[in-house]
C-alpha cells in the first residue's frame, strides 16, 4: 500500500540512523526510519550490546544497549515511526522526479528524499566451522552476547583472535565459573592492552589450536581440539567477526556510486543521486573514520541539507534551544 508521500526516509535504525530520525524530526519534517533487524540499535544491538562505550560524547561511559534505548526515547519523542522487520529491496524513480519509491518486505513507500544510514549492510556472523563434520545442540552456541548474566556460574568456550573475541572472553570472566579462549594462532589480532588484560585475566588461553570436532556431552558440549586436548562446556560462544552483504543494494533501481562497500558522498552526505543522502558506517569520504560520533555529526548535516534545498535556501539549520 502506498502511503503519503513522506519528506525524509531514513534506511537503518542503527545509532546514526536513529540520531537523524531525531534531528528530522526535530525539525518538523515527515520522516519515518526502516529496519530489516527486528531491535533498533544497529551494530551496538546485534553486536556489542553488553560492551561498555567510551567515547560518544555527553556519557562518561555508556552500555551499548542503554545508548540505543537513549537514542530511541529521544526519536520518540517527536513520533518518528521506527518501522522495523522491514528491508528496504529496492528505491526507484517515479514520474514525479521529486519524489522516490521505496519498496520493503512489506509495503511500498513515497519519499521526497531518503537518508542511507544501513552500516555495513545486513550482517551476519562468520560461522564456526570444525575439522571434522560435529553434529551437536546448537542451542549450547551462540555469536552474541546480548545479556551476560545467562552466563553466570558456566563453564565457557570463546573461538576467535580478534578484539571482540577477547572482550567477550574477559567479559564473561566476570560472571562464568570458567572461560577458555581458542584460536587458531599465537598471535592475536587485537590490541595490545586487550591481550595484556586477557594475559592477566583468569581465562585459559588455548592457542594455536583449532576446534577438530563438537559433540553434546552431559548436557553441555565435549570440545575435541587440534592437539588432542578435550574441553568440556556448557556453552560456546563463536566470534570470528561478521559478513557483511550489500548484494541487495546494489541491485537497487536506482544506480548510487559505491565503492567495494561502501556509498561515496560529496561533502554534504549526498550520494550521486540527487535528494539520496548516506551516512555513519555506509558513507565513504576521504578521512572517514568508522565512529559513532561521525554518524551523528553527518546526520544532522545532511537533513539540514535537505531542508535548505526543499526551501531554496531560505530555511537555514536552527539550534534546539530556540525550538522549544
Ligand atoms: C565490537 C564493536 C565495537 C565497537 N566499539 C565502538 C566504540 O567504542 N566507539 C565507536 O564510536 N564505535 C564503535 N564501533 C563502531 C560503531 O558500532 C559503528 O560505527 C556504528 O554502529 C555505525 O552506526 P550506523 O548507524 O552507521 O550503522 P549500523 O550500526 O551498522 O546500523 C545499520 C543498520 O542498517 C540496517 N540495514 C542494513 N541494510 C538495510 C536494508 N536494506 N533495509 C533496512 N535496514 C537495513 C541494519 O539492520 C542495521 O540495523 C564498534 C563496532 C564493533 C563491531
């Protein structure tokens, strides 16, 4: 069903996507956010909702997932829908120049512009892989850890080399009755100070091993590893990082110049179409950096753009003190 024609629509209702929501409502405009995810948080939801942020301005120290439930109230408050289970498939042209159509899963949109905000793309984790064929409850695996206290008083098993694996591993170590970290290599690829914390910490590095064969055992699962050694666990977690796919958006009607993953804008967050805008993780510029604090910066910026030009000029950006 086609619905009225809204003034901005913003794809993704990750922290840059949510933020720009705000803003455009804020300042009054028609504006909805769409979601393929069924929780609004982007990354910081699907991937570190437990982690502790420590550079996004105003919080001293922030919980990923109470950043997203702060960022979502403050969308709120101006009724911005924030649709979400809905994947954008497709944004094409319509005979009013001035005006695109945004296809989902579910309906079909009008839009006078439309603010990319989609991250990496849809995500999904790497998935475990063993030597040797495992057929185990797969319900003991998990590649998140979106409440750390189910955790509690488990024996644990974290697979990868990388930041993330590290900080669930140190993380879970507060609440487990154990964790062992596997990787594959002596070498972690992480940061210094992580694997310093990791040396420190009471989690049982097993390196270089890789995992042979999984199978259940006494309710938990048997961990069978390169070098012969058995692990016993009651839960895995998996963190080899995350594939990221942006097949479906380039097969979008509409033709936006990408580099390998990513939208290249001009300075105002416009892409080479016009009234189509990118954002935060999905927007590429020279000296981009891959920070929450950039999104929030480009949202606001690009909305003012938006309005500027639907107002030929005559409506400038507005500080929130003189809009209330
Ligand atoms: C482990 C980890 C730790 C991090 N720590 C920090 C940190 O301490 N500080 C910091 O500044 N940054 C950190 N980052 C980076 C930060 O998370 C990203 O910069 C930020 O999430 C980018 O936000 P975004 O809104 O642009 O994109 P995302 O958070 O990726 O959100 C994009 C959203 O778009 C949706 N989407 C994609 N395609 C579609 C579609 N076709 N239709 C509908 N919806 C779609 C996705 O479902 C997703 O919800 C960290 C990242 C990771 C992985």
């Amino acid at each position: 069903m086609i619905e009225d024609i809204y003034d901005i629509t913003i794809i993704g209702a990750g922290p840059s996507g949510l933020f720009a929501g705000f803003y455009a409502g804020m300042r009054n405009n028609k504006v909805q956010i769409l979601d393929s995810l069924e929780v609004a948080g982007g990354q910081l939801t699907a991937l570190y909702p437990e982690k502790t942020i420590h550079d996004v301005p105003g919080y001293f120290a922030v919980k990923a997932e109470t950043l997203v439930a702060d960022l979502v109230k403050q969308t709120s408050q101006f009724g911005v829908p924030i649709r979400l289970s809905e994947k954008v498939v497709d944004i094409s042209q319509t005979a009013d120049p001035e005006v695109y159509q945004i296809k989902t899963t579910k309906t079909t949109y009008l839009s006078r512009s439309v603010v990319i905000a989609t991250g990496n793309g849809a995500f999904t984790p790497k998935a475990l892989k063993t030597d040797e064929p495992s057929d185990f409850d797969s319900s003991k695996l998990r590649y998140s850890v979106t409440d750390k206290t189910y955790f509690a008083g488990k024996d644990v098993a974290v697979a990868g080399g990388g930041d993330s694996a590290i900080d669930t591993a140190l993380m879970l170590a507060d609440v487990a009755r154990s964790v062992s970290l596997i990787h594959r290599r002596d070498a972690f690829r992480a940061h210094e100070s992580s694997v310093d914390r990791l040396m420190a910490s009471n989690v049982q590095v097993l390196t270089p091993v890789t995992i042979r064969q999984i199978s259940d055992h006494q309710g938990g699962l048997r961990l069978t590893l390169s070098d012969a050694r058995q692990l016993e666990v009651d839960q895995m977690v998996v963190q080899y990082g995350f594939l990221s796919n942006n097949q479906d958006i380039r097969a979008w009607s509409v033709k936006l110049e990408m580099t390998r993953h990513h939208f290249v804008v001009d300075s105002h967050y416009q892409t080479s179409s016009e009234n189509i805008y990118a954002i935060g993780d999905t927007a590429k510029y020279e000296g981009k950096l891959g920070l929450i604090v950039e999104g929030f910066k480009e949202g606001p910026h690009a909305i003012n753009q938006i309005m500027e030009k639907r107002h030929q000029g005559r409506l400038k950006h507005a500080h929130s003190t003189s809009l209330f």
